[in-house]
C-alpha cells in the first residue's frame, strides 16, 4: 500500500499531469491525468473506509450544480471535471489520513527543489520560476505550505533545511505573496520558540544563494533588482514599482459582474478563466462570482473553522495555524481551488489533523510529529 501512497502522492504533489500536458501534448497529459484518479480509485478501494470529508462535499456540490446553470462550454467537459474532482474529494481525503507531517514535508520539498532545477537548467528571460507547477505564484504556494509545515517536525536538523530550501526556492518564484506570508510566519515562529529567529539570521546566506545564482544564470528578474536596491539602499524602489501588476487590480475588473449576479453567480467557467481569456485570481471571488452567495458563505465558514480550530491547538500543533494562513491567503491571489488537486489535498490534511485533534487523539497525533 506504501508504494500505491507514493506514487498517488507523487501524481497530485508533483503535478505531473499539467507536466505531460504542458511538455508532451494533450495524450500524455489526459494519461497522467486519469492515471491519477485511477490511482486514487485504487488506493480507497484497498483501504479500510471512514467518514468523508463532508465540508468539501457539499461546498463543491453547491458550486458546481449552481455555477453549471449557467454554463455554456461543452458539457462532458464539465461533466468530467466534476466527476474527477468528487473522486478525488472522497478517496483523497482518504489519502490524507495516512499521510504523517514528514511524509509531507519530503514531498514538498521535492516539489519546491524543482523551482531550483529550473533557475539553475532552463534559465527564461520571465526570470521567474515555477519548477513542477508551471506557474511561479503557484509554486510559491507550495514553498510556503511546505515552509509552515517543518514546524511539525521534531528533527532540528530536517527544520533548518526546510527553512534554508524553502526560503530560498520561494524566492526564485518572485512572489509577492510568498514574501509576505513568510514574515507573517516568522513572527508567529517567535511565539512557539524565540530560537526560530535564526531564520533572519540565515537570511543572509539565502540572499547570498540568490545573488551566487543571478550571477551564474542571470535571474533577469525586475523584482529582483528592487529586492537588491532595498537590500543595499543604493537607489530608492518607489511603492508604485512594488506594486505593479498588483491583484487587487486584477479583481476590481470583476466586481461589477459579482454586482450584477450576486445570488447564482454569472457560470461555471467564467470567473477561472475556463469561459474568457482572463481569471479572477482570487478562489472566494471566483466562487461568489460563478456560483453565488450561497457557496461562497460556506467556504467562508470552512476557511473561518480551519481558523479558529487550528488557533485553539497553537500549543500543541503550531504548524497547523501556519498552513491555514498559508492557504488562506494564497487563495487571494489564485482561483484554482477545485481544478489545482494539491490545493484541496492541502486543506483537507489540516483538517483531517484538526479532527484528530478534536477527538483526543493526542498520542497519535505525536507520532506523526516525530520524525
């Protein structure tokens, strides 16, 4: 059963479907793809079955049935997106209940090193990278989810090099988003130890790698060079460079459509980009803006849960409190919630380690903190 946990760990982890599809065309891809779900088939009909994630459930329902009234791309299309993600909802919340904090953070990790594969083998002329997950602001998500997870881990020497790998390959990503949670993050690590300031202190060889990379590849990258013109005060970074391009610009081109269809949304497909050229790059607008209110309160209250249940277990499991802000916020700048299957799978880990949580499972739970 190990071998079939890996290999579907590492066909949603990796995100080796949009690899195929990106690298080898259409075939492969689609191959990658339903070799995943059957995977995931696999593996649940070989495991002892539980109780299903029924927040997803019912939130991805209400989005999917109300947004598809309104849908007019082609209809098995639609029908196998929405089939392939219930498969995924039900046997990979399964996967998640035998997944330990390590087993993660591994895949993670692999999954952020290939952002330096990247840089440091197919430099672009972009000067962004993205490794595994094609796109930079995506592979920052998995550099910070994986970032906050080495505060469940027991093994000092695996959290140094969790914070030194995951720092640095964030940083190639050039996201904005990453830079952020990540101070967000070191300061609530002060809280669980005031020895986790040394990751300000190891900032410096970080910033070091950086300039030794840009110096052997070329990073190419302008937010690079405002990074460096802060670093060294040598010219002055005006707030309207660090803001160019900003989301928040990118959603205000959205907020008449939500105005104008607030209680069913405008369809399926519309605010993701799947209908027009454009997407919303923001889940809880994309979710009110395609299917409504209704499933956008919801997901609210599930977002406000993995909140306020992960806040309540800081002592015991700091680590959960990081990933749900990590999620969280990442979800401002991306709307790829029900189509980016590591996305869901990382939720659905919080709070299936919640719901161990809440039911006393202490002495389980630290064994998965051990490594």
């Amino acid at each position: 059963m190990k071998i079939i946990k890996y290999i579907t760990l590492a066909l949603v982890i990796f995100n080796l479907p949009s690899i195929g599809l990106f690298a080898y065309g259409g075939g492969v891809g689609g191959m990658l793809s339903y070799g995943t779900i059957f995977m995931l088939i696999v593996f649940y009909a070989l495991e002892k079955k539980t109780a299903p994630n029924w927040w997803i459930i019912v939130i991805a329902l209400l989005y999917f049935i109300i947004g598809s009234l309104q849908f007019y791309g082609a209809p098995m299309v639609f029908m196998m997106e929405l089939i392939k993600y219930f498969i995924f909802v039900i046997a990979g919340y399964e996967l998640t209940k035998h997944v330990s904090i390590t087993e993660l953070y591994v895949f993670f990790i692999i999954g952020a090193l290939s952002v330096g594969v990247e840089a440091m083998s197919f430099t672009n002329d972009y000067g962004r990278y993205a490794g595994f997950y094609l796109n930079a602001n995506v592979a920052g998500f998995i550099c910070i989810y994986g970032y906050s997870s080495i505060y469940g881990l027991k093994n000092g020497t695996l959290k140094l090099f969790g914070q030194f790998v995951f720092t640095l390959m964030g940083l190639l990503t050039f996201s904005r988003t990453f830079i952020v949670i990540w101070l967000l993050l070191n300061v609530i690590s002060l809280k669980v130890s005031i020895k986790n300031i040394r990751i300000f202190g190891i900032a410096f060889l970080i910033f070091s790698a950086l300039l030794f990379i840009d110096q052997v590849v070329g990073l190419n990258n302008p937010r690079f060079e405002q990074l460096k013109n802060i670093v060294s005060s040598e010219n002055k970074v005006s707030s309207e460079e660090i803001s160019e391009d900003s989301r928040t610009e990118t959603w205000a081109k959205f907020y008449d459509q939500i105005l104008d269809a607030p209680l069913i949304g405008n369809g399926y497909g519309t605010f993701s980009g799947k209908i027009n050229s454009m997407g919303v790059h923001n889940t809880y607008l994309m979710i009110i803006g395609e299917a409504g209110i209704i499933p956008f309160l919801l997901f609210l209250v599930y977002v406000a849960r993995l909140f306020f249940k992960s806040f309540i277990y800081f002592k015991p499991a700091p680590h959960l409190i990081m990933q749900t802000i990590s999620l969280a916020v990442f979800l401002l700048a991306n709307h790829n919630f029900f189509t980016f299957y590591y996305m869901t799978f990382a939720a659905m880990w919080i709070q299936y380690q919640i719901f161990k949580l809440d039911n006393g499972e202490e002495e389980e739970e630290e064994k998965l903190l051990e490594v």
